[in-house]
C-alpha cells in the first residue's frame, strides 16, 4: 500500500499507511488487556483514526484476529522435518506448542471453531506435517484426523493450563499442595504432599508428547479387533 504523502507541518500521530501498523497495533492492545478486549473502536482509537477508515482494511475483530494469528506463524522459523514419519509428527507438534506458548491468547481464540480453517495455507503446515506424517505412517486420512484432534487438544490443553497457573502465581495466590490431606482417605496423595507445586511444574510436555504420538499411531494403524460372534473371535 503506497504511503501517503504528509502535510508540511502536520503534528502528531503519522497517517495510517499499512496492514503492519494495524498489526502492531492491536497486537499491542492484545499484550495489554487481553484479546477479549481488543475491539474495532479501541484499536482504531489506538492508530489515532475513526473506526470508519480502520473498516476499510479489515471486516471485523474475527477477521483481525485471522490475521493477527497468520502473521505470527509466518514469522517463526520453520523447523527442519524429519524423514521418519512418526519424528515428523514429533517435531511438528512441537513446533506447534513453542508457538502457542510464545502467544498463549492464540490457543484461546483457535479453540473456537472454525478457527484453524481460517487460517492461510502458509500458516497450516504444521497441521499438514502432522497429517502427512500419520498418513506416511500407515494411518487412513481419517485416522490421520483423529491423531492431529488428539494432539491438539493436549498441545492446547497444556499451554492453558500453564499459562492460567502463571498468572494465577503472578496474583500472589500459593499454588496448591497436599500436605493438610488426610492420609487415611487420599494416602498417595497426601504422601506427596508439599512436593505438589515442585512436580506439577516440571516440563513433561516433550516426554508425553513422544508417548502419545506412540500410542495414537499404533491404535490408527493397528489391525481391528474381530468382532465379538465371528470365526475368527471364536477361534475358528
């Protein structure tokens, strides 16, 4: 978008020249007060123009927020995949994590639905590697949907969960312990007591991550059971 040529004299904020400026702006909103209140009227207060002028570059806040999201993942670096297929689907998803963990309000807006569809396909590549990898592995292109569901909801799961506890920590509220359980009631919890907060706040991501694309991609590309009446259930 060509920059606009400034009146001699003119003070204050400069004109508004480009898709970044909005960008910045509202990722400056977002780091402030939260994406929840990051709203047309305030980002365009923020950029010093009317609301009006601001519609012309952009539909509305779930439109904002796409491009906010496809912004910050073309960015990062991508990560060298690997040629084992289940590595692959390793470092994607871990990928995927460092991302949501370097921008914890992403993992709230693309837990709506319809998010993640939106996005541009230069931002979908880790979804594609993690697919890709399932599908190189053996698993059916359905299959392949349920390993990524999978891996998205425990990526997400544990970014939430990390970043709500830090900022509950920040607040200035102990983390919880066990040391006051009773044992006759909850003994291997009220053995582990005090040391709660210390083993909950261990990094396991990566540990479980490479456990759980272990498992999912054995159970998709495992031969089915026989059902329960059939020859071969029955022996025969």
């Amino acid at each position: 978008m060509p920059r606009p040529s400034a009146s001699p004299g003119r003070t204050g904020r400069p004109p508004l020249t480009s898709r970044a400026q909005i960008l910045a702006a509202a990722r400056r909103l977002i780091d402030r007060d939260g994406w929840e209140k990051l709203t047309i009227r305030r980002l365009a207060a923020e950029l010093g123009i009317g609301t009006t002028t601001l519609y012309h570059h952009i539909r509305d806040k779930e439109d904002l927020l796409v491009l906010l999201l496809n912004h910050y993942v073309e960015q990062r670096e991508r990560p060298d995949l690997p040629g084992h297929p289940r590595d692959r689907v390793v470092v994607a998803a871990t990928a995927l994590h460092d991302a949501l963990a370097g921008w914890p309000w992403a993992a709230e807006v693309l837990t709506a639905d319809g998010f993640v569809g939106r996005l541009d396909e230069s931002a979908l590549w880790m979804v594609e590697a993690v697919l890709a990898g399932a599908i190189d592995h053996g698993c059916t292109p359905a299959q392949a949907v349920d390993v990524f569901r999978s891996i998205w909801y425990y990526t997400v799961g544990e970014i939430l969960v990390r970043a709500h506890s830090a900022h509950r920590g920040t607040g200035g509220r102990p983390l919880p312990s066990f040391g006051d359980l009773d044992p006759a009631r909850v003994p291997h919890l009220a053995a582990i007591g005090d040391e709660w907060p210390a083993l909950a706040a261990r990094d396991t991501y990566p540990q479980g991550l490479r456990a759980f694309v272990d498992g999912l991609l054995a159970q998709a590309t495992s031969p089915a059971p026989p059902e329960e009446g059939s020859g071969a259930w029955n022996g025969r």
